[in-house]
C-alpha cells in the first residue's frame, strides 16, 4: 500500500523565533489523507531545521501546533 503525503509551509508572524538559532517559524502540514484533507501541523525553523513534530504524529489544529512551538512543548 502507497501512503500519499502532501506538505504545505507557510509563513505565520504568530510563531516565536527559532530558541535554537532565532529563525523564523514556518507552520506546517502534512497531509496524511488528501481525500478528506486531514492534516498533521507542525513549526519548521526556516533556517536551522529544527521542528516540533514528533516522528509518529504532529498536532491536529494550526493553532495547538504554534501554541507548542510558541512555549516550547
């Protein structure tokens, strides 16, 4: 079984700099369900690469996972 996965990055001026390099913070979503459009969301560092996605599963709202990276959690 093929498992199709769409990302989508974009620039959110809600998200705290980088605490690792001060980059700014990309929000993500990887799509795990294009059908029904279902998403996990995450914050990249543009610059460093650091995220707050975990391996197995991100957050299921664009706000929880700014709120994450935000307090670092």
């Amino acid at each position: 079984m093929t498992i199709d996965v769409e990302t989508v990055m974009r620039a959110n001026i809600n998200t705290e700099p980088c605490p690792y390099c001060g980059g700014e913070g990309i929000v993500g979503c990887s799509y795990f369900d294009l059908w029904n459009r279902m998403c996990d969301w995450f914050v990249e560092c543009a610059e460093c690469g650091a995220t707050n996605i975990n391996p197995t599963r991100g957050y299921s709202t664009e706000e929880a996972a700014i709120k994450a990276w935000n307090t670092r959690c």
